[in-house]
C-alpha cells in the first residue's frame, strides 16, 4: 500500500527500513560513500510501499520546483513493475497538490529512458556524481499531461 507521509508521521521502525533501504542501495551496492542522510530528509514528503517489508520509496521535496529523489525499489521487490507504480503515485500527488509547478530529478543516465516515459526531458549533459553518471531532467507544467 502506497502512503504519503512526513518524517513525524514514520513510525521509528518504518524510519529505520527506509534509511536502511536507501544505505544498501545507494552506498553499499552502488558502492558510494557519501552521506546519505540529509536535512532535507526533515520536510521532505516520504512516498513508501510498506507490505512486511518496505518496498519501494521515493521523496518528494516542495519548493519553488518540486523534486522527486532517492527513488528506489527494494533488490527483493525489483522486476514486478513497482518502480512505475512508485512515480504514479509521486506524479499522482505532485499533479493534484501541485499542479502548475515544474517537476525535477537527478537520475542515474541509465534510468534516463525511464523517466523520459513520464515526459522529463534532460537539462543537462551526463555528469558524474559520486562515481555514477547522472542527468539532471525536468518536467514541464503543462496542462492534461
């Protein structure tokens, strides 16, 4: 089940899975040391599939622009089509609380075709962060997407 929640709103356990998640991911099987955690974990909204396990997860970051980040899919959980329910359900979110603002992400270039299917476009050549090429992409306001 799909819930949109902020920090004080995660149980500690669910708190715990998600950082967890995003560790194994992120630094250890990406081997990339770099801290994960981050302030903006404090008001960032947290999108989480919680079964007895978690997931799948992403955050949405409100703003001027809305960013969507660390999205994710547990290695468990991977290859059952959870990564597009996960932006459906961002994107869902974002289009009726904020449906006139400009959606941003930093994606791994692999994953580029991904979120081009949800009508991001590159905003930038691809550059390394932390030893993996990335993309900066956008998603227009408009209308009916």
């Amino acid at each position: 089940m799909w819930k949109i929640r902020r920090l004080d709103e995660l149980s500690t356990r669910e708190w715990y899975d998600i950082t967890k998640l995003r560790v194994d991911t992120f630094v250890v099987e990406q081997q990339c040391a770099y801290p994960e955690i981050d302030d903006k974990d404090l008001t960032a909204l947290h999108v989480t599939n919680f079964d007895d396990d978690l997931k799948a997860y992403a955050r949405i970051i409100e703003g001027d622009d809305i960013y969507i980040g660390r999205v994710i899919v547990n290695q468990h959980f991977r290859g059952r089509g959870l990564s597009r329910e996960l932006m459906n359900c961002c994107l869902d979110y974002i289009d009726e609380h904020y449906p006139d603002k400009t959606v941003k992400l930093q994606g791994q270039a692999h994953l580029a075709d991904f979120y081009r299917s949800y009508g991001f476009k590159d905003t930038s050549v691809i550059y390394f962060e932390d030893m993996i090429p990335h993309v900066d992409m956008e998603r227009l306001y408009e209308k009916n997407l």
